[in-house]
C-alpha cells in the first residue's frame, strides 16, 4: 500500500512539473502578443493574473517583472506613479534572481527596469544606479551570449551617459554585436544610428536610418518597429 501511495505521490508531482511550465509558456506567449501590438488591455489583464498566481516561481517572477517593465513604459497613463512600478518591476526580478542565479532573462528584465527607473532619479542616484544597470546587463551577457537586446542596451548606456562614462567605440562594439546575433531586431539599426548621428558620423548615420526605413519589424515587436520607423524618418530629416 505504501508503494502505491508513493507512486501516486510521484505521477503527481511530474504532472504538476509539466502543468506548471505548459502554463508559463502560454503566459509568455499572451506576454509576447500584448507586447508586439502595444495591447494596454491585455497587458494590464496578464500582470493582474500574474499577481495572482503568487508563485515562488522564477520563471513567472520575471514575466511580471518584465510585464510590469512594458506597461509602464507604453501603457500605463501619464499621471501614474512609474517610478513606484519600476521599482516594483526590480523587485520581482530580484525576487527572481534570489530563487535563480543563472536566469539571464531575470538579469536583463532588472536592467531594463533600472535604466527606466534613471530617468526618474537624481544625477547622484542615477550614477548610483549605473552600477547596477551594469552589471545585471552584463550577467545577462554573461549567461546568454545570444540576449541581444542586452547588447542594446549596453550600446545605447555608452553613448547617452555623461562624459568620462561615454564611450562611442564601445557603444558601436556592443550595438553591431546585437545586430550580428539578430540581423532582424530593426531597433538596433536605429540606435546604431543615432550613435553616428551625435558622433559625427553623418553617412554612416544617414545609412542606418535608411535601413530602418527599409526592414520589416521583427515578429513580437512590431509596435516597437513601427515606433523606430518615425523615430528614423525625424533624424533624416534632420541631417538632409
């Protein structure tokens, strides 16, 4: 009879191994799709059911974390307390990171809430937070060499802090190595551009936005592509 309990006990926990990652990926999945079409809504909907869950689950953790990221950037309304819900965003994915030390999505998802969460902080505690954003866009790297929005985001951090942090070559190092890992993600083109466009590149600036103008965007970001388009269309006209 023993055996028999134990049995069940074991066919019980696989089953719930397998429900609980069958329903993280169709959370991702909805995550991906509110995100792709800027879906307020919905968006809104999934980080309500992610609360929730109340899940000691890194992998649910930082889909909230980065759910909350994306919302408050594009979604939430003008008179909201973004500051508050980027840090609640660091919070989850340190939350994350506690429970997983080697999940490079929870590092970049905390980087990215942080390089928001600067735009709302002080000069001191900005340079407080660059650290910070530093090193968990750096772990990310670290544990997955393909994460190219982390390169992004480490082009983008080199050429917009003040000088002596600032560094052009760096930043073109770390965005063509996005653009090499995934030739389709146009944002990164863009960015590239704006590097040569404040570095005096004008050409080279001229080219990339062009090539902006030019792609398609990237399946799961089309909102963002779309927005990269305008965004390159400005700049041009401003450097004819």
């Amino acid at each position: 009879m023993k055996k028999v309990w134990v049995v069940i006990l074991v066919a019980f926990m696989l089953f719930s191994v397998g429900f609980s990652q069958s329903s993280y990926q169709a959370l991702y999945e909805e995550f991906v799709q509110y995100r792709d079409s800027y879906n307020v809504e919905g968006m809104k909907s999934l980080i309500s059911e992610l609360e929730k869950l109340q899940s000691k689950d890194y992998k649910l953790y930082t889909l909230l974390a980065d759910a909350i990221v994306e919302y408050t950037l594009w979604g939430a309304p003008d008179n909201a307390d973004k500051k508050a819900m980027y840090e609640k965003a660091i919070e989850y994915a340190d939350k994350a990171i506690e429970l997983n030390k080697n999940y490079a999505y929870a590092y970049f998802v905390k980087g990215a809430a942080i390089g928001r969460l600067a735009q709302y902080a002080g000069i001191i505690k900005s340079l407080f937070l660059l650290g910070d954003f530093d090193k968990s866009f750096k772990k990310a790297i670290e544990l997955d060499p393909k994460c190219f929005r982390a390169y992004v985001a480490m082009g983008m951090r080199y050429r917009d802090v003040p000088w002596p942090m600032r560094n052009y070559k760096k930043s073109e190092e770390y965005l063509k190595k996005a653009i090499e890992i995934e030739p389709k993600y146009i944002n990164s083109y863009l960015e590239l551009g704006i590097l040569y466009e404040v570095w005096n590149k004008k050409d080279k600036a001229i080219e990339m936005f062009k090539k902006v103008l030019e792609m398609p965007p990237m399946k799961g970001f089309t909102a963002l592509g779309l927005e990269a388009k305008k965004t390159a269309k400005q700049h041009l006209e401003k450097l004819k």
